[in-house]
C-alpha cells in the first residue's frame, strides 16, 4: 500500500512539473512582446509655411518646400525634403540674373527630449539634425559690362544657360509640437556650408536654390505645419 502511494505522488509531482516547463515558452513570449518597444511611431508629412509667405511678397525670389520625416522610437526622425526655388533680379549696376531649379535633401533629426507615453495629450520634439543637399540648376546672367581699362572702351556679356550642380550639408535645429491630434507645427533654423568652390571662369550665381542668395543665404528660418500619419 505504501509503495502504491509513493507511485501516486512521484507520478502527481512529475506531472505538474512538466506541466510548467510546458508553460515556461508562452509566458516568456508573452513578456517579451509586452515589453518589446514599437520603433515605427508613424510619419510626419509637413510643408514649410514661412517660405510660401515670403515667396508671396519677394518679387525677386521664390522658394517652396516639402518633406517627410519617419519616427522610429520618438528619438530618430530619418528625414527627405525637397523643393524648388528661383529668382529673376536685375541688380541696381544693370546686369540680370534668373535661374529657377529643383533640391533635395537627406538626413536624420534626434529628439533631445524624453519620449511621451503613447497616450499623452501633447507630443513635442526638440531636435537636432544633419542634411546632405544638392540642386541640379541652369541659370542666366545677362548685360555684364567689361571695361576695358587701357583703351577706355567696354563690352556688353551674356552668359545663358550655365549649367551647375551646388552640393552643401546642413545642421539643423528646431522645435515641433503637436497642436492637435496628429496635427504639428514647428519651426527649425538651419546652417548651410557649401562644398567646393566655383570653377575657374565660371560666372558665380546669385541665388542658388535651396541655399539662397549666396552672400547671405548661410543661415536660414522654418516654419512648417504638417500632420502624423
């Protein structure tokens, strides 16, 4: 009698023992995919406002621009914007310039804030960010006078449809918060450094699309509206 019961009770704990190393395997995978972070958050399609209104009332320049930015984790936004710009002046000496072109640029922005719960009333983003950026363009530039020291006379120029690719990279900075639901706006300063020089006899351009007039067009301001899809 007694050697039946200790079968009964080897056989009881043997069987509850693989009855939870059965276990075992679902409740880990349960606990992962609990606590496993989601990575893709959504996507961010924004236009940039403030160079719209500026384009409305320059009667020399324009420039319009777009783009969209991945969130992954609420900490990097992979991001590709691109627009077209262009001007047609004539300078206070006489000589013109025109050009209209494409860009487009290409990089990545990092959110220095902490990430918000999922479910938090308001979203916002502090970042920080590099662009690598290029603009194919042809441009003109039209009644350049050429004196001629020695001889006391002068020559009038035109130099049509000069062709150039611009390659520059970008640090930008900004803020962007979420004003309604999944509706953002936000503004953004960037600093512009150009690769490369002009190539020797080549007649400079005074606007180039994407950077701006070339004297000033170092640093520029955003602000954009967009929505998170």
């Amino acid at each position: 009698m007694l050697r039946i019961l200790k079968y009964i009770i080897l056989l009881s704990a043997g069987c509850c023992c693989a009855g939870l190393f059965a276990q075992d395997p679902n409740a880990a995978e349960t606990a992962t995919q609990e606590t496993a972070p989601v990575v893709y958050r959504g996507l961010l399609v924004e236009a940039d406002a403030f160079s719209a209104v500026l384009s409305a009332v320059n009667r020399e320049t324009y420039s319009l621009e777009a783009g969209v930015r991945a969130n992954l984790l609420d900490k990097y936004f992979p991001a590709i914007e691109m627009g077209v710009a262009g001007a047609d002046r004539v300078s206070v000496n006489g000589y013109g310039f025109k050009t209209n072109g494409f860009f487009a640029r290409v990089g990545m922005d990092y959110n220095l804030l902490k990430p918000l719960p999922d479910d938090a009333r308001i979203h916002r983003y502090f970042f920080v960010g590099l662009r690598y950026a290029f603009s194919p363009f042809v441009y003109d530039v039209t009644d350049i006078r050429v004196d001629n020291g020695y001889w006391g006379e002068g020559e009038v120029k035109n130099y049509m449809d000069v062709s150039t690719v611009k390659h520059w990279m970008e640090v930008v900075g900004g803020l962007h918060v979420e004003v309604f639901r999944h509706f953002y706006m936000g503004w953004g300063l960037r600093w512009k450094i150009q690769f490369g020089t002009d190539a020797a006899g080549e007649v400079s351009p005074w606007f180039v699309p994407g950077i701006g007039i070339k004297s000033i067009g170092n640093v520029s301001f955003n602000y954009t509206v967009g929505y998170m899809f």
